[in-house]
C-alpha cells in the first residue's frame, strides 16, 4: 500500500466513522482496524488525533463542495432551479443513508465548535464558503429577475444553510425526509418566491 493510498484510506475510514458516531466517540485504533493500517502509518501522516480530525473536516468538505458546485453552478438551470436540484440532491443523498447520521460538517460543528478553537475556525470557513456558493446562486437569481431587487443575497444565502442545517437535525431526529420537505417548500414559497 503506497503512502498516499495509506492515507486516504485512514481519511475516508475515519470520516466514514466519526460522521456515525462523532469525533469523540471514534478512537484510534477503530480507524487503524477499518483503514487496515499500523498505528505507525497513522502518526506518519497525522501529528495528533485533531490533526486528523481537521483534515477530516477538509475530507468532508471536499465531498459537499463538489456536491454544491455541481448543482448551483449548472447554468444551463435558472439559478433557483439550480438550488431546487442542489436540496433534492441532499435529500436523496440522506435517504440513500435511511435519514441517519445527518449533515458531517453540521456534526462536527455543534460537537467541536465549543471545545477547539481550530475546529471551530476550520468549521466556520467550510460554512462561509457554502453560504457563497448559495449567494452567488442567488446573485444570479436577482439579475434574472427571479429574487426582488431588495433582496439582501448575503443574509438569504445564510438563512437557507441555517434553516437547512436546522431541518437536517431534526430529520435525524425524527428518521423522516419530512422536516427537509417542508423546509425547502417554505423557503421556495416565501423567501425565494419566483417573481412574477
């Protein structure tokens, strides 16, 4: 197994487990013994467990970032429809996971937000840049005349991650698409309401 490959493997089986359970509720050698790598190979690549658990962070990010830039950046697709189509991804995406574990960036930062400094500034820079990718959504949607002109694309982009984030937590909750449903019909009824 080349070095590369020893780490991502560690990366991929550590984010797979922590995204399950939590970052405190993961040890080492769980994801020594689902990776298939020696302890040495661990501290080769990672300086510590939160050295890996940042990177982690970065592990997930990747995922939805790619997610996000593939949905709300198809500019064959009116902007909200790009939107529209970037929340039904997620929520096929959590019904493929029977509505369990939720959001890992969401996790991760009501678990570490509070306890590590780095974890919470890596977390909030994963957060912002999601929040512009919704903006830039949403400028688009103001120039095509689908977002009134008054419409402040910062504040909106960050209600609808926060409202998403909030439904995602009660999906988990109550193991139905219901709570991400309903958000999303509201936010596409009020606040994103096409114009006329």
């Amino acid at each position: 197994m080349g070095k590369t490959n020893a780490k991502n493997d560690i990366l991929l089986s550590g984010a797979r487990l922590i995204h399950e359970k939590g970052y405190h509720n993961t040890g080492l050698q769980e994801i020594l013994s689902a990776a298939g790598v020696p302890k040495g190979s661990f501290y080769f690549h990672f300086r510590s467990k939160e050295d890996f658990g940042l990177q982690v962070v970065d592990t997930y990010a990747s995922f939805i970032r790619h997610m996000a830039e593939k949905c709300l950046r198809e500019v064959a697709l009116p902007p909200l429809v790009r939107l529209e189509k970037f929340l039904d991804s997620y929520i096929l995406h959590f019904q493929n996971m029977d509505l369990r574990y939720g959001c890992p960036i969401g996790n991760m930062m009501q678990e570490m937000s509070d306890l590590s400094e780095p974890f919470r500034e890596k977390i909030g820079a994963v957060y912002d840049e999601l929040c512009s990718l919704i903006r830039e959504c949403l400028d688009d949607a103001r120039q095509t005349g689908d977002l009134p002109e008054d419409v402040d694309t910062g504040e909106a982009a960050q209600f609808v991650f926060d409202s998403w984030e909030g439904a995602v937590m009660h999906m988990k909750l109550v193991r139905s698409p219901r709570p991400l449903v309903n958000c999303k019909k509201m936010l596409f009824s009020t606040l994103l309401k096409h114009q006329a």
